[in-house]
C-alpha cells in the first residue's frame, strides 16, 4: 500500500473513532464513491470495511459522510478562493462573527484542489438536520458556496492525485477530524446568514413586481422610477428603524452604518437580520422564525410583506394615496 493510503487509512479510522461515517472515492477524477454507499448514510462503518476499502491496491480518495449519521456533521464549500476571500472581508467587520468562524476553522479547515475551502462543523441540538444548500450563487448562478448536510459526502485530505480531476490534492490547513468543533443552531444562523449576503443575484422575489414603464389611457407613460415603490425606496423619511420598530423588531446595534436586528419575541444575544450591509439599504433576513422568510428586501418589499400581507398591488395603491398629497422630499 502506498503513503497516500497510508494517510487517508490513518485519517479514517481517526474518524470512525470520533462517530463520523465515511466512504471510500474512486480514483479516477469522477469524484464518486467507490462503494454502494447509501447504507452508510444511516450507519457508520465498521473498522474491518474500513481496512477493507482502503487496503486495496490502487489509489482510493477519502469522502466524509455528512448529516446525523456523524453527529449532524455539516460542511460549508467555497467553490474558489475569491469566494473565501469576500468572505473573510466581510467578517473583517464583525469582530464577534470573526471570532467564531476561527472556532470553527481551528477545528477543520482545509483547502481544496480548486483553492476555495472547506470548513466541518458540527451543530446541535438540531433536529432534524437540513437537507444540503447553495447559500451564494454569481451573477451567471455559478455556485460559490454552498453547503453538504443530511444524505450528502464531503471530499477530505489527504486525498490527492487523480482522486480530483485537477490531480491536486486536498490539503488541511488547521484542525483535523478528531478537533470539528460543534455550534448551536443560533450561530449556525449567523454564518448562513453572513454567506447568503455574497449571492450576486438578488432576490427577485422581494421586489416591486413590474420594472417597466405603463401607459394609461389618459396620459404618457408613467416612468419606473416614479412608481410608489420606488418613491418609497428613495424617501428620506422612510429609515428601516420607521419601518421595523413598530412591528416589534429591536436594534441590537449599529456598526459601521450597517444594523443587528432581533425579530418580535427573540431573546438573546443574537440577531435575525441586517440592515444596509455594504451600504446596500436593503434588510437580510436569516433566521427562519422571523416574520419575513430568509432573504433580501428592499424597504418597499418590507412594507408590502409586513404592513400588507404581502399584496405588493395594496401596498402600492396605499403609498400612490400617500405621495399624491405628500411628495417625498429629493
């Protein structure tokens, strides 16, 4: 058997013997598990499968299996390390989120054959675990990070050459299989949620319904920029605190203009949205007991989906009303 197996034998057992399941990879650049491997997202194997697997002759790649079977092992993947990096500038802002992705990260991290990263973790209580997730897509809805949960494998180091179709290997920056740490449901949260803000594409569901220009019978067209909505999302007067206070929502603080948010009835420490990150003047809802889904709204999405059911046609109608007698201030 050669030294690479040597290694990934070593590290299987390693984890075998801290409860997570694993499965060996061809070593063919496919990135596929070399076995039937669906018995083994609900049991863990047993030491004999394992010798048996990696003993093998030939090259075998090592892939965790993620999900309750390991101990609600969850992997978040960078796809590339400009992701990574966006990432880290982001929590450069936020001294006690920064703090707890090197919790994290001093317990698995490690750098893929493509750049990008992989951090393990684990997350209880938290039953049961989410299915896998992309978190954040490009503007061309390329994947760029994105996470592996229940039913789901993880490629791991040492696994190298062909394993990949680059022939790069995977390479552990920190931590190891036997040190992933494990967070509570609350902070697994705020790193989603710190994700979800790299996505490049919006969130087309959260907007006014219509960008185009309207003709009526009595006059030319009506130009967007000066639908309700778009007032709306311009007036001066209108601050998230005139919209999210009176619907119970608490400031937990300010930084760098960009709010922490609780949602009505959440205790804590911990926040449930965002404010005007990057200077963007829009709310990143995240946690999933809030009053609006995960996600990005503009103020007038806000209002419409908190003062009007969600009824964008209500919601403009009340505002046309409102700026009809009171324009907003340019």
């Amino acid at each position: 058997m050669n030294t690479d197996n040597d290694r990934i034998l070593q590290t299987a057992h390693a984890a075998l013997a801290v409860g997570i399941s694993l499965v060996p990879i061809r070593g063919d650049g496919s990135k596929r598990p070399a076995i039937a491997w669906k018995p083994f997202q609900e049991r863990l194997p047993t030491p004999r499968e394992v010798d048996a697997w990696f003993r093998r002759p030939g090259l075998w790649g090592l892939a965790l299996v993620t999900g309750q079977v390991s101990g609600h092992l969850i992997a978040i993947d960078f796809d590339d390390e400009a992701a990574f990096l966006a990432w880290m500038a982001r929590l450069r802002q936020d001294q006690r989120l920064h703090i707890l992705y090197e919790e994290i990260a001093c317990g698995y991290e490690e750098r893929t054959p493509k750049g990008g990263r992989h951090l393990l973790l684990r997350c209880l209580p938290r039953s049961p675990i989410g299915r896998s997730q992309v978190l954040a897509r490009s503007h061309q809805g390329d994947v760029l990070v994105e996470t592996r949960e229940e039913g789901a494998i993880i490629i791991v180091a040492p696994s190298a050459g062909s394993v990949h179709p680059t022939g790069r290997p995977y390479i552990l920056l920190r931590g190891g299989v036997d040190s992933i740490r494990t967070i509570d449901p609350v902070q697994l949260e705020e790193i989603f949620h710190s994700l979800r803000v790299l996505d490049k594409r919006g969130a087309p569901n959260c907007t006014q319904p219509s960008i185009l220009p309207t003709a009526g019978p009595r006059g030319p067209l009506q130009l967007a920029e000066n639908r309700p909505g778009d007032l709306f999302n311009r007036d001066p007067q209108v601050t998230w605190e005139s919209i999210l206070l009176p619907k119970g929502w608490e400031l937990v603080r300010t930084v760098s203009g960009e709010g922490y948010w609780r949602h009505p009835g959440k205790r804590g420490p911990h926040y449930s949205a965002t404010t005007n990150h990057g200077g963007d003047g829009k709310l990143h809802v995240f946690s999933t007991s809030a009053p609006l889904p995960p996600g990005s709204y503009s103020r007038f999405a806000a209002y419409a989906l908190l003062y009007h059911g969600g009824n964008f046609q209500a919601a403009a109608k009340a505002l046309k009303q409102r700026y009809r007698s009171f324009p907003p201030a340019e």
